[in-house]
C-alpha cells in the first residue's frame, strides 16, 4: 500500500508493532495483504522497516538476529462531525 496519509489528519486507527527473532525460516515465500473494507475514501499508510531480513524473504534460508518495526495508519477523508455535548 503506498504512502497516501495526509499529515493534516488525524488517524482514526493507528497500529505500531515491533518483533524480533533470534532465527527465523520460511518453508514457503508468505502472502501478505492489507485490507479496509467499508465504505469511505480514506489515507492510508502501511510500512515495515527490517532489519537482517530481505523484502522477498526466500524458502529454507535461516535469517538471524531479525528485527521488523510495522506501522499501519489510516483516516476516513470525508469531514468529520462535531462532537455533541
């Protein structure tokens, strides 16, 4: 998913998460996805630094001493009501 946030929004949902590994392996290349159903046009951001593991991770290879940092942003863009009291 690209980076579409608008910086002048706040996010609705905002998901920051880090894992680390001593050793990890995959028997198969993993299929990952994001998805936002619903209704609604909405600025998104999702985003994984990682450290000592490739973009495309390949089978049976042990990768050590891993660290992934994943954040996942995201905000409706149709203006906001005001709260009521």
């Amino acid at each position: 998913m690209p980076d579409v946030r608008d910086d002048d929004q706040p996010q609705d949902i905002t998901f920051h998460s880090t894992v680390r590994a001593d050793r990890l392996r995959f028997t198969a290349p993993p299929r990952t996805a994001v998805r936002f159903p619903g209704t609604g046009e909405r600025a998104s951001v999702s985003r994984s630094d990682r450290t000592n593991l490739p973009d495309r991770v390949e089978p049976d290879v042990n990768y050590r001493d891993v660290t992934v940092h994943y954040r996942l942003e995201t905000g409706l863009r149709e203006a906001r009501e005001p709260a009521s009291d």
